[in-house]
C-alpha cells in the first residue's frame, strides 16, 4: 500500500495530576489541559531543581483516545495550550519511566503528553482482525495518529528505546510534525537487512534475548514468565539502577495487555527478518532502510552506565544535520535515562525546544 494510504490512515475535565516535585517546586502540580496559561510558542524560563528519582509514583487518571488502528490510554500535564512534548517509553517499561519528568516539564510550562504504547497498558486495538505488529514504522504512524486525534501539529519527542526509535522514524520522515528531538542512544533507525548482519559474539551475547524470541519456546516463556523477564532485562539495562518493587511493579503492571506478547515477539521477529511486516508500511520500511537523516535540532543522550546494546556516540553524529549536540550523563545512570535522571532528560527536552 502506497505511502498517501498511510496517511488516509492517520488522519482518520480537568484534572489534577498529583506529584511532588521538590520543596522550591512544591506549587508545580501536573495540572491537566485547559487549566494554565501559558503562552502556546513559548515555554517559561525554568530553574530544573535536582529532584530525587522517585518522587513521583504515579500519574493521575489516564485519559483515551482513538487514533488510527488503536484507542490510546495516556497521561497528560499542563497547560492545554502549552508547547506539547510527548514522551515515548520503550519495552520493557511504560509511562511511568516520565512520572518524575512531567511535572518538571509542566513546572516549566510545558503541555506533556506520556501514551501507552501498543500492546501496553491501557492501549487497545479498534479492530480484533488488526495485525498485531510491532514493526517500528508501525509504532511511529500510530504516535503521528495520536497527534492527530489531539490536533498536535507539531510536538517535540522525546524518548529512549522504542520511544527513541520511534521519535527519530518521525523526526526523518515526517520532520514537519517534529519541532525538536531528544533521544536516548542517538539513532536507532534500522532495518530488515542490515538486522541479518552478524556481529562479533560478544555484541551478539547481549542480544540473548532477540534469538530466544525468535523460537516458539521464547514467546511461550515471554508469556509465562513476563514479569520476571522484565525484571532480568531492567537489572541488565541499568546494572547500577537500585530501583525497588514497587517501582518496577507500577511499569510491570501494563504488560499484563492481552496484545503485549505478540507485539513484542514480532518487533524482534521483523528485526531479523524472520517474521513478515505489513504492506500498509512497506513504502515507510523502503524509506527507512536507507537510513534517512535527520534534520531537527536533536539532541542525543546516553548514560554512562547503560548496560543494553547501543551505538558509540561518534558513529551517529552525522546522521543529525541540524543543531545538534550529545550529552553523557555521569552517576551510574543506565538504559532507563529519564527515570533514572528526570532532571538530566527534562533540561535536555527544554533546551532542545530552544534551539
């Protein structure tokens, strides 16, 4: 299917959000859309306390939206006419890896939009006869659907994992709808092909998981055993993250989506070319194979802890050729980074927006 059918496809209360920030942003509550005042180009200026990771559990009540294939559960914070962000989590997390960055991005005037991605949470499919993909291009036009649905122009993304691939497929192929960018592990974009490549076995070591995904005996025992599974991968993505159960169990808790499973075998599946993608993304996956520029202020950040398989700074820097910069950030931060550093990641969203 042409890409002009993908976009056919795509272009198919108040409440408060409680959380406390820090002393010297006591009065920073996530106050959801239509509430505030600020002005819709412009953020205010904002002194970012180092707020202690943690802070906040939770987000207030979810909101849903059609969009596209899905109806989208997400939180929202701010000023409805506030410049947006939308915040992408990656697998195995959710939303909750942003509950310490909203506020901080509210405080500072920002409308913040945190959605469960599909197969998470509160996500579902429209149609039971949907193919339960989890092909990267079909994640990113579900995120440009979602703008639609809330007549989001144009938003800056933020993300890290599958929220960073995603907002870095938005970023090249559809860079109207991309004011800024922030991502964790610079640029993630790739395909089918260069998925085949071999690598040297200590490279391939730390994809244990992409080949036991590619058996029927790994997506059994994904499914069997995906809250520990999850566990293990959060423990070896942040080696250095003390991060206690009833941290992990607020994000395992949105794993429990009936289409969780299929959705995450396929992603790795399609990776290596041994499941089949979509043909209503075909045009988009020929695109992205070639491994498109970005052309968005960017800036990339990465932990200097992070125990998941990612890229050297310096091999993706000329991928980005508009303003850009990089950003280490130091304490034993690992794969999680806005959870692990909210203050980190929420400066880096603000000056991004800048630029």
């Amino acid at each position: 299917m042409a890409t002009i059918k993908i976009s056919e496809d795509i272009n198919l209360q108040r409440r408060r959000l409680f959380g406390t920030v820090a002393t010297n942003i006591a009065a920073a509550q996530l106050i959801l859309s239509g509430s505030a005042h600020a002005q819709p180009s412009k953020a205010k200026p904002a002194h970012l306390p180092n707020i202690k990771p943690g802070t906040n559990t939770s987000f207030g009540p979810l909101k849903q939206i059609d969009a596209g294939l899905l109806n989208i559960g997400y939180a929202e914070a701010g000023p409805a006419d506030g410049p947006a962000v939308i915040l992408l989590h990656g697998w195995p997390y959710d939303i909750h890896s942003y509950v310490d960055v909203a506020p901080l991005l509210v405080a500072a005037g920002y409308r913040a939009i945190v959605p469960y991605l599909r197969g998470y949470g509160t996500t579902r499919f429209l149609s039971n006869e949907t193919v339960r993909s989890g092909q990267p291009s079909a994640v990113a036009v579900d995120i440009i659907a979602l703008m639609d649905a809330l007549k989001i122009e144009k938003a800056t993304l933020a993300g890290f994992d599958w929220g960073a691939r995603t907002a870095n497929i938005i970023a090249a192929l559809w860079p109207e709808r991309c004011k800024a960018m922030v991502s964790v592990s610079g640029y993630l974009i790739g395909s089918q092909e260069s998925g085949k490549m071999p690598l040297p076995p200590r490279a391939e070591l730390q994809w244990w998981y992409q080949f036991y995904f590619a058996t029927e005996r790994g997506r059994a025992g994904y499914d069997k055993y995906r809250h520990d599974f999850a566990k293990l991968i959060w423990q070896l993505a942040s080696p250095k993250w003390e991060f206690d159960d009833a941290t992990f169990d607020r994000s395992a808790a949105s794993f429990a989506n009936a289409d969780h499973v299929a959705i995450v075998v396929h992603n790795y599946r399609w990776r290596l070319g041994l499941a089949e993608g979509e043909a209503r993304y075909g045009d988009l996956d020929k695109r992205l194979a070639e491994g498109p520029g970005i052309t968005v202020p960017t800036i990339t950040l990465e932990g200097d802890a992070n125990g998941a398989p990612h890229p050297d700074p310096n091999s993706y820097a000329r991928k980005f050729s508009g303003k850009y910069a990089h950003r280490t950030i130091e304490g034993g931060i690992g794969h999680n980074l806005p959870q692990e550093a909210p203050h980190a990641f929420a400066e880096a969203v603000i000056e991004v927006d800048r630029y």
